[in-house]
C-alpha cells in the first residue's frame, strides 16, 4: 500500500481493508471519490445556482435577502474549502434539537482518535457523509430568510422533467402486467415480480448526489441493467418473498403483487 502525501493529510492508494470501517483515506475506496469528486460538485451546484437565481431570489424574497444570500454562498464555499483541505469537522451551531444530537456524535468520533479531531478524509465514512448533508442545510436553517429554502429543487424538478419518458415505459409496462395477472402463469407472475424487485433495486442510481446528470434509465436499459449488475447483489431474499406470497391466499397474493408494481416504477 502506497502513501500519496496531499496539502494537509496523507492517503492510502488501495481499497477499504477488511474489516475497517470506510473511510475516505482509502483512495481505491468510493468514499474517497464522494469525498474528493462528489460532495465540493453538489456543493458547487448548489453555489452556482443561488448565483445565477440571485436576482429573481432577491425580488422574490424581498428587503435584506440579497446579504443573506451572500452569506449563505460564503458558508457553502468555505464548507467547499474545508473539504477539499481536510480540516476539521466542526460543531453544528443551529437551535434545532438534532444538532445536539450531532455535536455529541462529533465528540464520540473524536474520542474515537483519542482526542483528535476529525476530519474529512479520516473519520468514518458514514458519519461523515450524513454530516455532510446536515451542515448544508444548516447553512439554509440559521439565515431568517431561507430556512425552509429547499437548495435541491430545481435539480429535483430537471430530473424529473427528464426521466419522463422513463417513467411513462415503467409504468405503461406495470399496469400492463397487472392487467394481464388473470392469464399468466405462476411461474410467469414469479418471473415479473423478480425483475421488478431487481428494477427498484438499482432506481437508487438516480439519486442526485449520486448521479444527477443522468436521467432514470428506459424500460429496456433498466432490464439490461438488471442483467449485468446480478454479480453486485449481495444478498437476494426475493425467493422468499414470493413464498410468502404463495403461502396467502389467492386474493392476498394479488393485492401483495399490485402493492409492488405500483411501488417499483415510484421508487425508481
């Protein structure tokens, strides 16, 4: 395992060891990407966005929210900054019950490196990934204006323009199936709702801090998908969901079947 020396912290070219909590040291790690790629781009999203809206926010939102739209842009790049040179993860300073929660999680990690403080390439992936998005919002929280400001909604909404057309095939093709529920076999009714579970399965890919510059793929992509990713699958207990089905009676069943379809295109 080789050391590459960064600015301020020193990473590991490999992957996450076993048996070790992930951590962004790892570079061969993908909490090493989210931390390095991933978070200083949704954060610079975020940022360009507020700068480009800055006009029509301000009209929007009236008397003093020009400056405190200016502030909440400086705390989200200095947030930028703080990631991209591993300093320290720093308390939250909202009123809200949660932050209390989250400070004295803050104080539980650093006592877990023997008083040092944490920081973002070194502390525990999971944690730091949820304060992540906990300290971007709190950005929006403390200002009097935008507390309730949703900084994700127009990306929300482009995604979803976009994956119209994903949407229309997946739900077309689900209501086409519980149609046809009446005819299919139970070994065809089986085969349905497999695919479907593996569909939803891989519909997280859409979510915008994992990939917001591509929409939700096509019915046919989604299938293809669900083909090429089976090795990925780490535990698949869709066999016993079906024998669960099986052991209701036939009405329960149906209504079982119906509650996934309806939930599987939803999801993805």
């Amino acid at each position: 395992m080789d050391r590459i020396r960064f600015k301020t912290f020193a990473s590991i070219d490999c992957s996450t060891p076993e048996n070790v909590p992930l951590c962004a040291k790892y570079r061969k790690s993908i909490a090493y990407s989210i931390t390095k790629d991933r978070m200083p781009i949704t954060l610079t999203r975020i940022i360009d966005q507020l700068y480009r809206d800055k006009l029509i926010m301000a009209e929007k939102y009236g008397e003093g929210s020009s400056d405190e739209l200016k502030s909440i842009i400086g705390s989200l790049s200095k947030l930028k900054s703080d990631i991209q040179t591993n300093k320290p993860l720093t308390p939250l300073n909202d009123i809200s019950k949660c932050s209390e929660i989250w400070n004295r999680l803050l104080n539980t990690e650093k006592e877990k490196l023997n008083g040092k403080d944490p920081v973002w390439f070194e502390c525990t992936f999971l944690f730091c990934d949820c304060y992540f998005f906990r300290r971007l919002i709190e950005v929006f929280e403390i200002s009097k204006t935008f507390s309730s400001f949703d900084p994700y909604d127009k990306q929300k909404y482009e995604a979803f323009t976009n994956s119209l057309g994903s949407i229309s095939s997946l739900s077309k093709y689900s209501n086409a199936v519980i149609n046809e529920i009446p005819e299919k076999s139970i070994h065809d009714l089986k085969e349905e709702l497999l695919l479907m579970l593996q569909i939803s399965t891989w519909g997280n890919q859409c979510d915008l801090a994992l990939n917001s510059e591509e929409s939700g793929s096509k019915l046919e992509e989604a299938v293809k998908q669900v083909n090429d990713k089976q090795e990925y699958i780490l535990a698949n207990d869709s066999e016993k969901v079906w024998d669960l089905m099986q052991r209701t009676k036939e009405t329960a069943c149906r209504e079982h079947h119906q509650v996934v379809v309806g939930k599987f295109f939803a999801f993805t």
